[in-house]
C-alpha cells in the first residue's frame, strides 16, 4: 500500500492496538460461538487479523532502523522485538491454516498453536505499551487523507479475507471444507473413532458402572438418581461436535433427551439454568429450555461410548463447542442462576483427582 494512504505514525500504533484487541476479543468470543449464526464472530476475526497484517507493514517499515542500529536500542526493545516476532507468527500461522494448512507440535494443532501465540501478544504488547506509549494529538485524526487510511485498512482485510476464501475453492485447497469455526473435519460417522480431547487434567480413570450414579437434584420437586442399567434410551439426534482445538466431527448420538429427565424431576418455577457436572469437578451449564432439547448420550453411531469419549454419559449440545459437551456427567443440577464457578473449574478441573492418584502411587 502506498505511503499516500498510510495513517501518521501515532495513529498506526493506536490503529495497531485497536487490531490486536479486536483480534483477541473475537478470538475468545469464537470459543463459545458455535451456531451457523455465530459466523460474523469469524468473519470479523480474520478481517481484523488480515488488516492487522498491513498495519504491521507500515510500522515495521518505519522502525526497522531502530532493530538494525544496536545504539538506538534501550530497555523494551528485546520485548518490542520479541512481540513483532509473536504477532508476526501468530497471523503466519491463522493465514496458513485458513489455507488448509495442517501442522501442529506435539498433541496441539496448528489452529491451537495460532491461538496461543495470539494469547502470548496481549502480555508483550502490555510491556511494549508501558516503554513505548504516546496517545494521538487530534491532528493525527485531521484531514480527509486520514479517512482514507482507515478505509483503506478495513478493505485490504476485508478483499484479502475474499480472496482467500475464493483461492481454497478455485484450487481445491484443504481450506475450502473447513467449517465456518475454521474446524476441519475428522471421523464423522465412525462411531468412536473421532478425536479424544479433554480439557486441561480431565483424565478420570475407567468408570465402573456398577460404582456410579446419575443424580438428578437442585431446584426440583423431586431428586432422582438412576444406575448405569437404567439410562438406556431410543432418544437421539444427529448434532456436530465442533472442538476448539480445530477439529469438528459429525454423528448421530443416541441416550436420554434432558427434557424428558426434568419432566420427572420437575422443576420449580425458580429453575432457570441447568448445570451437568463430571466426575472430574467439570462443569458448564445451559439455560433451561436450551437444556431441554440436549442429550445424555450413552452412544455414538450405534457404538456405546468409549471411556475416551465420555463413558457412560456424554452431554450432546448441539451448536455448543467441544468443550462444552461435559463428558464422564455424574450430575445434573436445576439452578436459580448460573453456576459462574464453572469458569474457573474448566481450567482446574482434574487436578484434585491427579494429585489424589499421585498420593495413592507414593503408598
């Protein structure tokens, strides 16, 4: 892009800041976005990140003298240097998986590895900010030159994100059969053998079900509890399981419809979320009537479920992420509100039980 329409330095920097935030913003918003009406979340998402990619042009550009020449660096440049190299890596890799790239290290995909690096530049930018910050005067944002800048910024994303997806169809690249999450498929209608994920230490060992229950309580007229031998059902539906870590897999589930366990419970008129916890402390919750329309599954494709995948029960939430599909459910609790500790088991679920192992190993 010509340096006619590049945007004063100052307003690039903000410009640059306003992208990393939007970027991280809709990233996160994408995690939990999982219904086709959720599309713009993505959409938007590689806009920013494309437009991000010009933004980063004009300020390299402009300081390259300052990486080069070893007398002009100071305290924050190791740091400065080291977030263009993040941010530099963290859109290489979302634009090369969007291009049905396939790479990964170790059990983490590439889509993974792009969000991660995408996590790491709010920390660095952070530092960057406390050494580098200076806010914009209001002749940064005069003048007609500066509208077009930012126009021009918004559509060199939004034609590059176009054309794009318009090379994966003309060339029949892997990039054209992702899902709009940016997923691709893997195992859909192979009953067991799609991918085994589980969130941060969830890592139960094998469940008897002569030793487990399913307990149905909370904010219910009556508390049920049923055995592994009584949870076999003809209910199902077919539903994509959509994982974050970029995988998405379609089947047809089959077990017990959580409408028909509240119609036995039945609820009171305070009850407005339902929360389906797992023997590891994992929990996440759907609001009531959403809940309704889920599933327990007890099989996948015909196949009972495997331990990996959630043996005995699973929840099956249609247009909800994988990591939301509770599996090894113990559970199910009609709440008032919702359970927000559900936000910090996600990430510290497992553990107890880990350390528990551990102990018992050391006897």
């Amino acid at each position: 892009m010509g340096s006619r329409l590049e945007l004063p330095p100052r307003l690039v920097d903000w410009s640059i800041l306003g992208a990393v935030c939007f970027a991280v913003a809709t990233g996160l918003l994408g995690l939990v976005s999982g219904r086709t009406g959720d599309a713009w979340v993505f959409v938007t998402h590689g806009i920013g990140g494309l437009s991000l990619v010009l933004l980063l042009f004009w300020k390299l550009r402009r300081v390259r003298h300052r990486v080069t020449s070893r007398a002009a660096w100071d305290r924050y440049t190791p740091f400065s240097i080291l977030l263009g190299a993040v941010a530099i890596a963290a859109l290489a890799t979302g634009v090369y998986w969007t291009f049905g790239g396939r790479f990964g290290i170790g059990p983490w995909t590439g889509l993974f590895v792009h969000m991660a690096l995408g996590v790491l530049v709010v920390p660095l930018l952070l530092i960057h900010l406390r050494g580098r910050f200076r806010a914009p005067s209001t002749d940064d944002f005069a003048g007609r030159r500066t509208a077009l800048s930012g126009v021009a910024v918004v559509g060199f994303g939004a034609l590059t994100w176009r054309l794009q997806r318009g090379a994966n169809r003309l060339f029949g690249l892997a990039g054209a059969d992702h899902r709009f999450t940016g997923s691709r498929e893997d195992g859909s209608g192979e009953g067991n053998a799609f991918p085994v994920t589980s969130w941060v230490a969830d890592d139960p060992d094998p469940i008897d079900p002569d030793d487990w229950q399913l307990r149905v309580g909370g904010r219910v007229e009556r508390e049920l509890a049923f055995d592994g031998g009584a949870l076999d059902s003809d209910a199902g539906r077919r539903a994509v399981l959509d994982c974050t870590s970029g995988w998405y897999s379609t089947h047809d589930w089959q077990g017990i419809r959580i409408g028909d366990l509240l119609d036995s419970a039945e609820p009171t008129d305070e009850a407005q979320w339902i929360s389906f916890r797992s023997v590891t402390g994992y929990r996440w919750s759907l609001p009531i009537e959403e809940a309704r329309d889920a599933l327990l599954a007890t099989h996948v494709d015909g196949e009972r479920l495997s331990h990996g995948h959630g043996f005995p029960l699973r929840l099956v939430a249609p247009g909800r992420r994988g990591f939301q599909w509770v599996k090894w459910v113990e559970s199910v609790e009609v709440r008032r509100k919702r359970d927000m500790s559900e936000w910090v088991a996600i990430f510290v679920s497992g553990f107890d039980e880990a350390s528990a192992d551990r102990a018992t190993d050391r006897r």
